[in-house]
C-alpha cells in the first residue's frame, strides 16, 4: 500500500486531505503515482506544475525517487515567504 498525502493549496483544490493506491509493479518510483493522479485529468493536472515539491516518508525528495510497499508520499506547493 502506497499513502498519498496532499497539503496545502493541493489539498484545498482537490478536495483531499490524501488516499491510499494498492502497491503493484508500475509503482517504482513517486512519478510514476504523480503521473497515475496526473492521468485523472481536470484539476489533477496541478500535480504536473513546476514548482510541485515532494517527500517521501517525510524527507523531501525528487520524483525519480525510488518508492516500496508501505511508503507514505506527499505532493505539495513551493511555500514562498516575505
């Protein structure tokens, strides 16, 4: 099982605090979830956004990264201050 967390402004948007994908080959690295949710269409396709940032059992990291069953994942906006 793979969780998937949505945060901030994502999570407003899609109506989702997060949801779980039952782990199977095609899951190898977080892109290939991001690319699954992208596939949904309509407001999903703020998941392709450049600034999307990304973790992967709460240590951020790139969407090449590697996934196993039972990994948490999250999708967020870059956060910008002043």
């Amino acid at each position: 099982m793979i969780r998937v967390q949505y945060f901030a402004r994502y999570r407003e948007a899609l109506g989702l605090d997060g949801e779980q994908f039952a782990w199977d080959a095609g899951l190898q690295r977080l892109d290939d979830v991001r690319q699954r949710l992208l596939a949904r269409g309509g407001i999903w396709a703020l998941l392709g956004e450049a600034g999307l940032m990304c973790a992967r059992n709460q240590e951020l990291c790139a969407l090449d990264e590697p996934l196993e069953d039972g990994d948490e994942i999250a999708f967020f906006p870059t956060v910008t201050g002043g």
